[in-house]
C-alpha cells in the first residue's frame, strides 16, 4: 500500500472520529429546585423522573435538605418523590429470633407524589428550574 494513501485513510479516520466526538460532546439537561412538604423542605430524600413518551430514559438523584439536581433526558416526565424518617424500632426482619432491634423507616410523602404520582415536568435543553410545593403530608409522625 502506497504511504500516501496510509497517510490519507488515516486523517480520514482521524476526521471521522472528530466528527463522532463532537456530537458526543452534547450534555444532557439539568434540573433542579426544592421540594418541600407543607412548606417544610425535605430532609433527605430521592427524586425520579420518568419518561411519560416512551422516549428519553429514567433519571434520579438525591434531595439534601429540599435541594436536588438531575441531569436528565429532553421531554415530558412523571415525577416521583419519596422520603423516609425514622418510626421507632423494630425486630430486625432479616433475623427476627435474634431478638436485635433495628430502626423502622416509613415513608412520609403521600401516594400522589411517589407510587401514584400526579406530578409532571417537562425538561428542555439546558438549565431547568423547577420546584416542588407537595402537600397533605405526616410531616413528625411517618404514614404506615
């Protein structure tokens, strides 16, 4: 094989890895705000958004004292929040014949906004903003 055609195929296969790199290089949206319950931000708690369009893929991330950030895919999204406090102690459910007693968590946001989310937001390219007023939680007491 000729030299310059070495030389040739390989600025072409350089040119062509440039060209891929560069629509790689495109970065997902970001949202983020504060969640609250009754006006009261969440300590801890997770945040997921899933794709209502079958389009996009399902996206999470933390809450730490009401903030949370995501990067996320483009579109319209169900939302749900979840977060969990201390209920006193339990038998430790892994080994209840040990007699060990372990710390109950309950979940405290209500249905609506978790297993049967009535939440949605819908990401665009770039910085989002978007925060989350929940309402009608056991905010001190946890929901069985």
């Amino acid at each position: 094989m000729p030299r310059s055609y070495r030389f040739s195929s390989a600025i072409l296969l350089v040119a062509a890895c440039c060209l891929a790199a560069v629509g790689c290089g495109k970065s997902k949206p970001i949202i983020e705000g504060l969640v609250t319950l009754d006006g009261v931000p969440i300590e801890k708690g997770l945040i997921m958004l899933v794709p209502t369009n079958g389009k996009g893929q399902t996206a999470g991330g933390g809450i730490e004292a009401g903030r949370y950030r995501i990067s996320a895919s483009p579109g319209p999204m169900a939302v749900r929040i979840n977060a969990a406090r201390e209920d006193g102690k339990i038998l430790d459910p892994a080994a209840p014949w040990t007699g060990v007693m372990v710390d109950r968590y309950v979940e405290y946001v209500p249905d609506c906004y978790n297993e049967n989310s009535e939440l949605e937001v819908t990401i665009k390219p770039g910085l989002n903003k978007h925060d989350f007023k929940l309402e009608g939680g056991t905010v001190g007491s946890g929901k069985e």
